[in-house]
C-alpha cells in the first residue's frame, strides 16, 4: 500500500476540521469494506501539499488515488464543496476515488434556461476559442465574424465604440460609406 506522511491542509469553506485543530490523522487501516470490491461513501475533505485528495471514509480521514477522468480543477471544487463520493479499497494501491456524486446538473440546460440567466456561460482568466476557417458570435441581429484569412466582419444595426482611452483605427485604406 502507498503511505503518505505529507501534511495537509483544508481548502476554504471547510467549516470545522479535526487535523486544523491538532489531532492527528487516522493512519490505520482498520474499518476496511467487509467485501472485496465493496462500494464505500466518502466526502471530499482536503488536498495535501503534495497534491493528494483526503477524504473522510467512515469517519476516518484518508488519502485516495483518483480513479476517475476529471480535471484538477473540478477536484479542487469538488473538495470545497465537500462532495460526496464513492471509494473502494484496493490491495497494493490503497484507496481509490471512483466517482463523485452529485443531485443534479450544475447549469440549467440552455434549451430551458430562463431570460437574464446565464446558462452556457463562459467564465475564467483567459478564455480561447478556436475554428479553422471562421468563428461567429452572433446575437439576433448582430454578429462577430472572425475568419482565418484575417478578415473580422462586424454587423450590426447600430455599432457603438466607447474608449476610455484612445480609440484609433488604422488600415491600409479606410472605407467610408
């Protein structure tokens, strides 16, 4: 079985905590499943500096091997949200995240989602969409339209530009119709 003597820490939101007062983490391997291949609840509780996910199986905190495809970040929400999971132990390996659990979809579908509501947002520091031959933003009667050869089409009844700063345009020719 894999040990690991990393201390951890609990990420925000995590309420009250054993290890954050001082006790020391349950290390044995006592309250095994009584099957082989038995399914086991867990919550999600913390990562360890190293990068592992703790979780609490049956009242006892311990690190897992995460057995399922998603990305760091999903974990790391997973984690300050204190989701629920399914684990299992597995010989040589120690225990192993299976799945997380979860009541519902986190967005209203968009062939649903109610006016002002932001269903199919996108959200982040840098967000980067790519076509090979063009890509167009368009709302009712408005569009953005970005092709690969470098030509932007801008279409819209009325187009506003609002600078706080200086707004130029500059281009081989300028075309006023």
């Amino acid at each position: 079985m894999k040990k690991s003597n990393a201390r951890w820490k609990v990420l925000e939101g995590s309420g009250h905590d054993a290890a954050a007062a001082g006790a020391p983490r349950a290390t044995g391997l006592h309250k095994l499943p009584a099957r082989e291949n038995e399914l086991v609840p867990a919550a999600l509780h913390a990562v360890t500096e190293t990068g592992r996910v703790v979780v609490l199986v049956r009242g006892l905190e311990r690190e897992v091997t995460i057995g399922l495809a998603v990305s760091d970040q999903v974990l790391l929400e997973a984690v300050r949200e204190r989701r629920r999971g399914v684990v299992t132990y597995v010989e040589g390996e120690g225990w192993v995240l299976l799945a997380l659990l979860r009541d519902r979809i986190g967005a209203t579908p968009m062939s649903v989602a109610q006016p002002g509501s932001q269903a199919g947002a996108l959200a982040g520091e840098h967000v980067e969409i790519e076509g090979e031959r063009a890509i167009t933003l368009g709302c009712g009667e408005s569009s953005i339209e970005l092709r690969a050869d470098g030509r932007i089409a801008l279409r819209g009844r009325d187009v506003l530009v609002v600078s706080s700063g200086v707004a130029s345009l500059q281009g081989a020719t300028v075309k006023v119709n």
